[in-house]
C-alpha cells in the first residue's frame, strides 16, 4: 500500500481526492466553531476532507510520518490547519469513531 500522500495524484485539488478513512461521528468545540464563522457548514467541510484525504495541513515530519503509520495500522490522526489567524487541529480517534474539531488551547 502506498503512503497515503503519494497514492493520489499530488496534482489534483484536495477536493477531488478520494477519502481515505471514516471519519465517524464529527463533533467541534465551541472555540472551533466560532473560528470557522460565518459560513462554519462549508468552511469546516472543506478542512474535514482535507484531513480524510491525506492532506495533513501544517504539521512537523514527526506527526505526518506518525499519521502514516496511523493510517496503515490503526491509530489516531491529527491535521492542523491555519484558519484565519488561528491554528485549528482535527483529530480522528485510532477506532474511527470520532472526528473533533478542536483549538489546541482546547485539547
């Protein structure tokens, strides 16, 4: 299997990748929600299929290999995006039962 970010043509705009696992229930604190308004839907949709599509966001070589290892053997995985101003982490459980937006004040 190849590395999730080199299975897909890296050309291609994220929203035309394919997902590469299940998010499972999606659920955001209040200090996300808020730094996605007003349009909050369609902005944090857009970052929620980055993160399933292998597009980490602004992450160190550590974290992207440990997603990686993540993704082919079960674990959990964090992107971290600049929303605006703010830095904004989406984490998926290692069971893929929960995705959360979160503020890293937040965690």
């Amino acid at each position: 299997m190849a590395h999730p970010q080199q299975s897909m043509n890296p050309n291609l705009p994220f929203h035309l990748k394919p997902p590469l696992f299940l998010l499972g229930r999606i659920v955001a604190t209040p200090g996300a929600l808020e730094i996605f308004q007003p349009n909050a839907e369609s902005s944090i949709n857009s970052y929620l299929h980055k993160h399933q599509s292998g597009d980490w966001g602004d992450l160190c070589d550590q974290d992207i290999q440990a997603n990686n290892q993540a993704y082919f053997h079960g674990g959990r995985i964090l992107s971290s995006y600049l929303v605006g101003h703010q830095k904004v982490w989406i984490i998926t459980e290692a069971d893929r039962s929960v995705t959360t937006i979160l503020l890293p004040s937040e965690y």
